[in-house]
C-alpha cells in the first residue's frame, strides 16, 4: 500500500470516526503540490433548492469575517462542492491538495485565504486545535454532523448543506460546532417546499439508517396492509412478504400490523411451503423462511398455519446425492441455493431443534478457498466463487451451529477484504458497485461476529443509499426502492439479524456476553445496566487515543507510548471480544518488536534482563501473552517468565537502595497490583513453585482484621479496593485452597465498601477504575455477590459518556479518560485476570494508517458570537460567528497551574496511578 492510501486508510477509510476526515481525502501519491487554486463560478444561490444541488457554508468569524455560503448545482464531491461554491483552497506540502489547509472567497477581503502564512505555513499537517473542521447535515437534519469521510470521499446529495468551521474540535465532533444552524444556511431559508421533500422522509443523523422511516415504506407497501403482492398480479409475493415482516419486526417490534402480515403468512403456509400436498417434502427454503418468521414472532414454528415446519425440514434430508432434489448429502431436499440450506439450519437452530450434522457439514462444503461462500449449492469439487452477501449469511449461521470458528473467521476475513473503499460490498466478486442486500448481509455478520469497525463503515453507506421515502434500491444509486434490499438494510440498521432478531420485549438488563467464537472463560455477572462495551471499544481504539492502531501515548508526550497502559488496553479488548483485529495490532506491535516515536519497545518499559527489571511490569506483559496465546518465555524476543524468576527478592534491600521492598517481593514492584501481575503470570505460566516466595508475600500483606489490602508496597498502612480485588484475582488462581479464606474475607471487605449508587470509594474520588476492578473481584463469588455486582456495573454505565469512554470519578472534572475507560470496559466483564482468554486464530492485523505521527488531541472551549451570512455569488459583509481556535494563553496559564501546584499534586497523580496499575 502506497504513503497517499495509507494516508486516506488515516483519515478516510474504514475508521469511520477519523479526527481529520472533514479535511483530509483519497489522492495520488505523484499530485504535486497545488497553491491557490481558481474557483470556479460559483451557482446563483437560488438555483440550490431541497431537490437540487447542495450548499457549503464558510465561517470566516476566526479571521474577522461572516459566513460565506456557495451553490452547487451538480455536486460529486464534498472537494468539488467547497471548489465550485465559489472558495479557493490550499493543500499543505506534507499532504497534498487533498487536505484542505486554507479557504478563501472574493465575498471576503477579495479573496485572500486563511489561515494566513503568518498563522499557519501548511507544511505539514496543521494541530487539531486549529484547523478547518467539516461538518454535514441531510434534509430535515436540525444539526450539524461531524462527516466521518474526508471532502474528496464524500458524496453531497440532494438537498445537503456543508460547512466549514476554523477552529478546534474532538474527535467525535461534540465540540467546535458552527454557530449557525443548518437551517441558517439552507436554500429558501431553511424552508422546503412540502412538495419537494417527503415529511416521513429519514430524520436520523448521517450514518444511521432510518429503521422507522424504513418500517413506513415497508407498511405502505403492503396489498390491504397484509401482504406484499407483484406489479400487475393479485396473488400474494410470499417471499418478499416474509421480508416484509422480517423488517417490520426488526424496526419496531411487535404491532398491528406485523400481527396482519404473520397471519396472513401462516393462511398461506399451504399455498407457499406445500405447493405439492401437505404429505410431500415441503419446500425447505420456504418452510425455513416461515419457521423463522414464528420464532421471531414469539409463534410456534411446529404449529405454523396448520404445518409442522421444523419436523418436516428435519425428516426431508437427503441422505446421498446427487439424485433428484439432492445435489449432495446433508441438503435440505429441494434446495438449490446456499441461502435456502443456511437458513433452514438457522430455522432448526431457532427452534431449539439440533440440525443433522450433515446438513451443517454441507454448509463448510459451500465455502470457497478464499472465504466466501457460494450462493450456488455446489456439489463436492465443482468450481466455488463465493460471494459476500451469501457469506455473510453463511458465517452467521455456522457461528450459531458452534464448532466451525476457523471457517467463520475464514468467512470474515474474506469480508474484510472484500469491503470497497466506500464501505459498500459488491453483489459478486470483481464488482466495483456497492450492492445494498450484500452490504447489508454482510454488516450483520461483521458485528455479530466483533468486527465494528468494519460493520459501521458499511452502515455509514448504506445510510447514504436510503432514499428520501425510507425504502433502499439494490444498487448504488438506485432511484427506486425494493423489498429485497429494504429488509436487510433495516436489520442492519437496527444492530440484529435473523439468528437474533425477535419481537419479545428484552429483560430491563442483561450482562455483557463474549462473542461465540470464544467461550466465556468466567461465569458471567448477574444482570444489571451495565456500560455499553461496543461503544466503549469503539472510544479505546478511535485513532485518536490508539495511536497508529498501535499504542496509547504517555501523557504529555506525543511520541512515547505508555506501554503499560497500552496493554490495560489490549486487557479490555480480550474481555470484550468487540474487536479482536485491533487487539491482534496491538499484540503483534508488542511482540514483534514495534517502536514508539522515541525508538521505544516494550522491553524499555519492562527492563528484563537487566539490573532494573520491572516486576509487576514483566507479569503484565507476561500475562498479555498468556491471555492472547502467545508464549511469554518468547514475547518481544524476551523470557518474561524467567525474567520474573529472577525478579524474585532473596531479602529486603538495604537503603538507599529500593529495589527489594522484602523476601518475595519482586524488584521494582512498588505495589500490589504490579505483585499481583507477577504472581498471576507465573501462576498461569505453571511455575507455582517458583512463585512461592511472592505468593507469600502478597498473602503477608492483607490486613488480618478486615481483609483488604493496601496500594503500596511496601504497605503504609491503607486499605484500597483496587489492590485488594487484584490481590484476591491472584491468589484465587492458586492451586489448593490454602488461601480461599483470605480470598473470601477480601471478597466480603470490597463489598462492604460499595457507595449507594453503587459506586466505590478510591484515590480520585468515587472512582470508576475501583468499580470496575470491584466488579472483577466479586464476579469470583457471582452467585453471592451478583447484587452488588449489578449495582456496580449501573454505575459505571452512570459515567459512560457520549463518545462512549469514562470519567476518571463521579466527582471533578467531567471528560473521557483512556485509563479509566480501559479498566471499566474490561472490567465490567467481570473477567478475572487470572483466567482472561481470548484467541486470536482468524484475526488480521490492522494496517499501518499512516507514517506520520497522528497529532495531539486537544479539546478547547467554544466561543460565542454573532453575525450574518453571505453568499458567494452576491456582495460581501457580514459580523463575525464564532471563534473555534484554541486560547494558546489559557494552556499556558493552566500548565503553569500544573508546575506551581507542587509535589502535593506529583504524589496524588502518582497514587491514583498506583491505585489502578496504570505505572505498570
């Protein structure tokens, strides 16, 4: 992959939430650098209505200007949008013209772009806190969206109004919004003609698919709101009508007219499944289809209009093949497709019927050598081309069957691949056109199976192909809208599929589940409203905290990485399963030798092998090994387990120096959690022997009276609800049960210690770190403690944020913090460190976006201010909008706040790191 694709895959590709995709764009490696680009004449203003052309909006307000807006009639790109408005644009040296560093207007001081030189040299690629920000809004949106694709990827439609803000923003978009509403800045007003622009048309934001406006197009195309009938005929279309239900119960669940459309299926059972007699082999894709509208709809698929359709799918199965209505053994009698042999499976499976084997096996018969599968039911050695709508299908139902995860990540590694640039899957493979059913299927299968990343993306297009009505055509572009293509999309859109999707109305909680393709490895907690983990994923692995995919950056730095809290990191992404190819990233960074921005590997963090080894620092890189199946007496090149052997202190060093803090304590493990790490490590490593000294040691320090342990080591005399749950995850790992007294002494310590709102108490206040880690702890007794654990898990889901990381504490300043999050999503599993596995057989690791360092984060304050619009194609003028640059003399001013705050504050930051393992 060349530099400019790297660059695109960085802020453009299939991480939809890339800090600089409102600027930056897919371009040419060999495009020279261009300065100052002509406009082109900008379309008269009116000429852009709700049903023609688009608009961009410039706020000039930073530079003592108005908003500027420009018309274009015939947009293709949101670059050829801002370049036919009327704006002239600047790319930087680093980046090429793709990036937009400077705009300028002749409705502006005539035309000079900004920022200036003197402000900004648009060499490289400018810091976050200053730069053009792009943001979009869709008819009917009454707010601006952050665009998660770059200017040259975006693809205005009808109706749309952009806008181009200076300034600083977040990397979600919460911050640096324009100061003027997409209203403000429409055409006409902000007021569409009624006549032009649907009033039920999609009102979601941009890259959300409209479900409810879906389930409307949907209803209004139902013959005498029951049924689906073809152009011309008067005889039900049964299939599409099974659809047509599928995604009336995906949008909204149970209703009237869901209720109609099941019963006139289950009237037509005999019409549809038994065209050939109620004694003959049903049709087995049409008896699967209806099977499965039962189980989704709470009925009862051996009582489906009069048929028992599980029975009579389970007794016609071909028992050889070829022969007539077999191609091979294990088909469903009289199925030709993959689809109709998939979800017959998937209709027994429903039902709580366990599907012939062979029918099972017969699905592995129809993936192809490269992952997909055939939507042809292929007889053993015929030619197989798969494709992604019939894989997507496929992966799910095997993932459902159990017992074939290299084939299903076979499948998604296929996906993977097979995804366009635009998120878009084609119909077949070689196809360049996105195709709505397979970019549907194929979303479903990708978040079910942990791949968000890479199911957002293709939802983020197919958002774009929902037609002002609600329904969706089956190709790019398509003007028409189709029941084949609106039922997917809608399941896609409502995060399910037909092997999870159903009308039954969930429990009010419900604890957080590992992915199939790893077995749970501890008891799961008792229902509570716990976080949401997806979200809290997605926030951990957002490119700007993971830096390069790789590693989180120490704080303050912007080229050395934290690797301490880039395995925390790596911890929670194995409890999760939610996206096990960034897990394997970050993995393989760590094993294979991979540098920071300061030529740093992992073994600078650790220092084994050398008089400063760092134990607690070996065991959790130890641990990170084990966990993932990588061998710890080889990770990154290094014997951790005979580094922490080693490490083990013969006695307590003499001042000054302060390596050993006793007999068993491991060097430079400073406190307990970091003897935790190492103890757990050898333990799993199968060295208890070896770990007998520090066993004992860790042992030596709980507090007899009540049970809990201290932060520090050596111990100052507190009690901390974090060491205390590490210390028990450790010694619970011990063979025997010499220590399971202690082990429940703490358990009962750390309950009685939960808040009323089930937070627990820790260094920075109600600390959400000391919740999780609580959560963790107790989940080793869930049957006792599930009650606290519930309320434990309510409250971390209380400071789960929008962008879906954490606050550091109920208390203080409010804002999304990496360590934190790290900790609550891992730990609201309840998955001991002692027993955390996950595999990573199947996964790819995530290309490298980018070779240059991403910038720093930074999220200013916002401004007010006021003023009017201009248009491009009229006269200038205009006051000034808001001011979104950053306030370089209020950083200043709060560093120096951090130097003069003095040691005090260099010992609390250092405890609050202790307390959550976050030095080590």
């Amino acid at each position: 992959m060349g530099t400019a694709q790297l660059h695109d895959r960085r802020t453009a590709g299939k991480r939809l939430l890339s800090l600089f995709s409102a600027a930056a764009v897919t371009f040419a490696a060999s495009v020279a650098f261009v300065t100052g680009a002509a406009p082109a004449a900008a379309d008269p203003i009116e000429q852009c209505t709700s049903t023609v052309g688009a608009i961009v909006a410039v706020d000039f307000g930073p530079f003592g200007g108005g908003v500027v807006r420009g018309c274009d009639t015939t947009p293709t790109t949101g670059f050829e949008l801002l370049r036919d408005g009327g704006f002239t644009t600047e790319g930087t040296q680093h980046d090429g013209p793709g990036f937009i560093c400077r705009i300028g207007n002749g409705a502006f001081n005539s035309g000079k772009q900004y920022p200036t030189p003197a402000k900004e040299a648009c060499v490289l690629t400018p810091q976050v806190t200053a730069y053009w920000s792009y943001w979009i809004a869709s008819p009917g949106q009454a707010s601006w969206s952050y665009s998660p694709l770059g200017a040259m990827a975006r693809k205005p439609q009808a109706g749309d109004v952009e806008a181009w803000v200076y300034g600083g923003t977040d990397v979600g978009g919460t911050t640096g919004r324009p100061a003027f509403t997409p209203d403000d800045v429409r055409a006409k007003g902000g007021t569409p003609d009624p006549s032009e622009t649907p009033t039920d048309g999609p009102s979601v934001p941009v890259g959300k698919i409209d479900v409810r406006a879906a389930a409307r197009w949907v209803t209004q195309h139902l013959h005498e709101g029951s049924h689906v009938v073809d152009e011309g005929s008067e005889t039900p279309n049964y299939f599409l009508t099974t659809e047509a239900a599928y995604a009336l119960a995906a949008a909204g669940g149970k209703s009237p007219t869901l209720d109609k459309v099941v019963a006139r299926l289950a009237a037509g059972t005999g019409e549809y499944a038994y065209a050939a007699g109620p004694k003959e082999a049903p049709d087995a894709t049409a008896a699967a289809r209806l099977a499965l509208v039962a189980a989704i709809t709470e009925g009862d698929p051996r009582d489906f209009g009069g048929h028992d359709l599980l029975g009579d799918l389970k007794k016609n199965v071909c028992r050889s093949g070829p022969a007539p209505g077999c191609t091979a053994k294990g088909d469903f009698a009289g199925v030709s497709y993959g689809d109709g042999q998939a979800l017959a499976v998937l209709a027994l499976l429903r039902g709580g019927v366990v599907p012939p084997a062979d029918t099972v096996t017969r699905l592995t018969q129809l993936v192809c050598e490269d992952g997909s599968v055939t939507s042809i039911l292929i007889g053993p050695g015929e030619n197989c081309d798969g494709d992604p709508m019939t894989t997507g299908l496929v992966a799910l139902v095997l993932d459902e069957a159990g017992g074939h995860d290299a084939t299903v990540a076979k499948s998604v590694a296929y996906l993977k691949k097979a995804q366009l640039r635009s998120g878009a899957f084609a119909a077949f493979n070689g196809s360049t056109v996105g195709s709505v059913p397979a970019t549907a299927w194929a979303a479903q299968a990708l978040r079910a199976l942990g791949q968000v990343r890479a199911a957002d993306t293709a939802i983020w297009w197919l958002s774009r192909e929902q037609l002002a009505e609600g329904g969706f055509g089956s190709d790019e572009g398509a003007e028409e809208g189709g029941l084949y293509a609106t039922a997917p999309a809608v399941l896609a859109g409502g995060n399910t599929d037909l092997v999870t999707l159903t009308t039954k109305v969930p429990e009010p909680t419900k604890p957080p589940t590992t992915p199939p393709t790893t077995p749970p490895t501890t008891t799961p907690p008792p229902p509570g409203d716990g976080p949401d983990l997806r979200k809290g994923i997605a926030y951990l692995t957002s490119p700007a905290n993971l830096r390069q995919g790789r590693f989180y950056l120490a704080d303050g730095s912007t080229t050395r990485a934290d690797f301490g809290l880039t395995i925390d990191g790596a911890f929670a992404l194995a409890a999760t399963g939610h996206d096990n190819d960034a897990l394997r990233t970050v993995v393989d960074f760590l094993d294979r030798g991979g540098k920071d921005g300061e030529a740093r590997t992992v073994h600078d963090w650790t220092n084994v092998g050398s008089a400063h080894a760092v134990g607690g620092s070996m065991g959790k890189a130890a641990l990170l090994a084990q966990a993932v199946g990588r061998d710890p007496r080889d990770f990154g090149g290094k014997d951790l387990i005979a580094g922490l052997a080693d490490a083990v202190c013969t006695a307590k060093s003499p001042l000054p120096d302060r390596s050993c803090a006793d007999k068993g304590a491991y060097t430079y493990a400073m406190s307990v959690f970091g003897q935790s790490l190492g103890v757990i490590a050898q333990v799993r490593a199968g060295e208890t022997k070896a770990a007998e000294a520090p066993i004992g040691y860790l042992a030596g320090l709980q507090h007899t009276s009540s049970g809990a342990w201290p932060s520090l080591v050596p111990p100052t005399g507190d009690a901390d609800v974090d060491s205390t749950a590490m210390a028990a995850m450790a010694l619970d790992l011990v063979p025997g049960d010499a220590h399971a007294a202690a082990v429940d002494k703490a358990l009962a310590w750390i309950a009685s210690k939960q808040l009323k709102d089930g937070g627990f108490p820790g260094a920075s206040g109600t600390s959400v770190n000391s919740a999780a880690l609580a959560v963790q702890g107790l989940s080793l007794d869930a049957e006792k403690y599930g009650k606290q654990i519930g309320k434990a898990r309510k409250f971390l889901a209380s400071q789960q944020n929008a962008d879906g990381g954490f606050n550091v504490a109920e208390e203080g300043q409010r804002g999304s913090n990496v360590r934190a999050s790290t900790q609550a999503v891992g730990g609201a599993t309840g998955i001991s460190f002692g027993v955390l596995t996950r595999s990573l057989d199947g996964t790819t690791p995530n290309p490298l976006p980018s070779s240059s360092t991403a910038p720093v984060i930074v999220t200013p304050g916002d401004s007010a201010g006021g003023g009017g619009i201009v248009n491009a194609n009229g006269p200038g003028g205009g006051g000034s909008l808001a001011s979104t640059g950053s306030q370089a003399l209020g950083l200043a001013g709060a560093a120096a706040a951090l130097v003069l705050a003095g040691w005090g504050a260099v010992v609390a930051a250092r405890h609050r790191r202790t307390a959550v393992g976050g030095d080590l």
